[in-house]
C-alpha cells in the first residue's frame, strides 16, 4: 500500500469527487428502470423473454471482470472510469429506440460491460482511499449512488406523463456523461490512487485457485446486491402489475427503498464506531427480509381494495426494506482490502465475476418465476438473500475477530482490548493525511 500522504485539502477534493462519480452512476443506471413497463411493451416479449435478456446479458459485466484487475494496475482507476462510463451512455441512449429483443440485449450487454469496469474501478478506488484516510466511509460513497438512483426514480415517475421515452433517455445519458468527466476529474490519479504500489505487495493468484474466503465474499456480495437489484428492476414491475398504480405512481416504492437506504448508509459511519460493519448487516438483514415480506403481501392483498391504500400502507414497510439493506454491500467491499496476498481490486474483481454468475442466474430466475407464479413471487428470492447475508457476516465477524486475537498475541497487546476495538471499528489500515498549508 502507499505510504504517501495526503493532504486535508486533496483529500477533501478527492472525496467530492469520488462522491460525484457514484452519484452520477446510480443516476443513469436507475434512469431508465422506473419505465421499464414501457421498453417491454416496446419489445413486445413475455416476463420469461425479459427475464432472460436481463439476465445472460449480464455475461457484459462479467467479461471486464477477467482483466479490469489488470488494467487498473496498469493505467490506474482514473481513465478506467471516464471510458467506461461513456459504454454505458451511449448504451442508455439507444433504449428508447429499441424494438428488437436481440438488439436489445446487445445494448443491455454494452452497458452492463461499461459497468463491469466502472464499478470494479470505482469501488477499488474508493476502499484504497478509505484505506489511506483511515475512516470507514464507503457508506457515504453508496449512499451517493442511492442518492442519483431515488433522484433518477422520483424524476422520471414525474416526467414520465410528459417526456417520451426516447426522448428522456438521451437527454439524460449526454447529461450524465459530461457530469461524470467533471466530476471524476476531482478523483486521485493514476500517480496517487496507490495502485502500482498494490500491484507490487500482490501475489499472482490464479482464477481457478481463488480463495475458499473470497467465493465466500462473493456469495455475500449477492445476498447483498440482489435485494437492491429486485427492488430497482421489479419494483415498478410489480406497482404496475400487481399494486394497479398509474405511471406517475409506479416508481414510489423503489423511491421509498432508496431513500431509506441512503439514510442507512448515510448512519454507517456513525454505528461502525460502535459495532463492527458486518455486526450491523447482520441486524439490518434481519430487518430487510420481515420488511419485504410484509411489504409484498400487504402489497398484493390491498390492490383488489385500493391502488393508493396498498401503496400508502406498504410505504412504511419499503422504507424499513432499504433500512436493511442499506449496510450490506459495504459492508462486504470494506474486507475487500485485508485478503492476504491480494489486491483490492483483485478481490473486488474476483468476487464481482462470481456474484455476476450468479446475479445471470437469479435473473433468468425471477424472469421465469413471474412468468408462471407472478410477479410477487419474484421477492420470494431477495428475501431468501437477506438471510443468506446475515448467516456470511456472521462468519466474517467470528474470522476477523479471530484473525485480531491472532495479532494481538503476536504484538502483546491485551486481546480483550484488541477484540474491543475490533467490533467497534472494523482495520483499515490507516495512512496519515498532513494539513496543507
């Protein structure tokens, strides 16, 4: 790791843009999802059809995963970001011109392989600044990005009425590539963002010899993800479905969730001076999965009476679903970067290649569960995933607890002090920021 300083003003600086960029992302990628009723009317294809391109073209995000590692070490995160993320826009761009299933999935696949590199890069980037700063604030970073997708939901349910598709969907995809290379512009560059020197300390680990722990961390990353997935690509599918909402009101509950879900990660920080992040996912998840239970069967059962009473009285139930899962990704990508032998960006890479595996099949899945049970059977999967999430942060918590009681023996230090210290805040490997003057 560097063992250069930063500056309180570089780091500031740093911070605001790293933010940026995640803003900017969740605001593109949840651009189009709200009207997704729309694009599958367009295409003209059954749930099972739809499920299926979602899901094998996820194979997009998955492909970078085999070199972005690589690339990184190569060229730094920086450039990565910005090329990127200019897949992804002109990708968005074509969705409201769309009316063949098979182009479709070519522009699905682009973007998602814009994003494949995007999000390695971008969540790499931000656990080595974390590292370096020596404060847990990767909640803050995807609470930003939950902040640009709520903020791209709750307009597009408003303009919706108003604004074609086509229209809508260009305008905001050139707007979001002209933000992004301003704002990214604020982040490290390749000479500070520390990774020729991860590249150094890291050993060459096959893809077929990848650690027992981090198949382990990727099948949490998917309990983490696929809530926050279901509630973005099924959400208005189910308001619109199964709830009867008008188009202006179809985006409300994954509104809801999101909102609440910035509020989580917005509160990380805070709660991880006290527990360990992973302690706190596993209380979130317990949360999430009686929350989205409730909000899916009050949700069905209501609609035969009223549209706008099961989306008044499940509101409250789709706030304490994001709550719960507000904690899970974090919580996941801050271990990221204490794999032994392992570069941030190789771990992130690894388990991001293995949750995209499974995230294809699961899609395909709930594709196919809605087509023949309907669309509130679909939760039934996101709800399975928070238990999964709170059973592997349990396992994190008992490894790294061990593995601290382990050093405390090595360096003398008092091991209930040591563990203490442990829960309340989770080893970052902290490096000094130095005021400017």
């Amino acid at each position: 790791m560097t063992t250069a300083m930063l500056s309180v003003n570089r780091t500031r600086k740093a911070t605001v843009g790293i933010i940026g960029a995640f803003f900017i992302q969740g605001f593109l990628a949840v651009s189009w999802l709200p009207r997704i009723p729309e694009v599958i009317d367009n295409l003209k294809v059954p749930f099972s059809t739809w499920g299926f391109i979602m899901g094998v073209a996820g194979l997009g995000s998955m492909l970078p995963l085999l070199f972005a590692n690589k690339l990184i070490n190569r060229w730094g995160t920086r450039p990565l970001l910005q090329l990127s993320f200019m897949l992804a826009v002109i990708a968005v761009c074509s969705f409201g011109f769309i009316t063949n299933p098979l182009v479709f999935f070519a522009a699905v696949f682009l973007q998602n392989f814009g994003y494949g590199i995007y999000n390695v890069a971008i969540n790499a980037h931000s656990v080595v600044f974390q590292n370096r700063i020596g404060r847990i604030i990767l909640g803050r970073f995807h609470a930003a990005w939950s902040i640009g997708a709520a903020s791209a939901s709750l307009l597009t349910g408003i303009l919706a009425p108003f604004i074609a598709l086509h229209v809508y969907l260009v305008v905001v995809a050139l707007v979001a590539g002209v933000l992004c290379l301003f704002g990214t512009s604020f982040m490290l560059g390749p000479n500070e963002d520390g990774h020729e020197q991860e590249r150094k300390r890291a050993e060459s680990v096959p893809l077929f010899k990848t650690p027992g722990y981090v198949l382990l961390l990727a099948v949490g990353l998917l309990c983490a993800v696929l809530p926050e997935v279901s509630a973005m690509e099924w959400g208005a599918v189910f308001a619109k479905r199964s709830m009867h909402l008008s188009p202006a009101l179809q985006g409300l509950p994954y509104t809801f969730f999101v909102t609440s879900m910035i509020v989580a990660r917005l509160s990380i920080g805070r709660l991880s001076r006290r527990r360990h992040l992973s302690r706190v996912g596993q209380i979130a998840g317990v949360m999430g999965a009686i929350s989205m239970t409730i909000a899916v069967l009050l949700g069905s059962l209501l609609s035969g009476i009223n549209p706008v009473l099961a989306l008044s009285v499940t509101a409250v139930f789709w706030v304490f679903t994001g709550l719960g899962s507000g904690p899970q990704v974090p919580a996941f990508f801050s271990v990221t970067g204490s794999v032994a032998g392992m570069t941030t960006a190789q771990v992130m890479s690894r388990m991001s290649l293995v949750n995209s595996l499974l995230i294809l099949g699961a899609k395909i899945l709930m594709g196919a569960v809605a087509q023949s049970a309907g669309v509130p059977f679909v939760f039934v999967l996101p709800i399975l995933a928070y238990v999964g999430a709170v059973l592997i942060a349990g396992y994190v918590i008992r490894r790294q607890r061990r593995e601290a009681a382990v050093e405390a023996a090595d360096d003398g230090t008092p091991q209930n002090d040591e563990i203490e210290a442990f829960e309340a805040f989770p080893s970052t490997s902290p490096i000094g920021v130095i005021e400017s003057k």
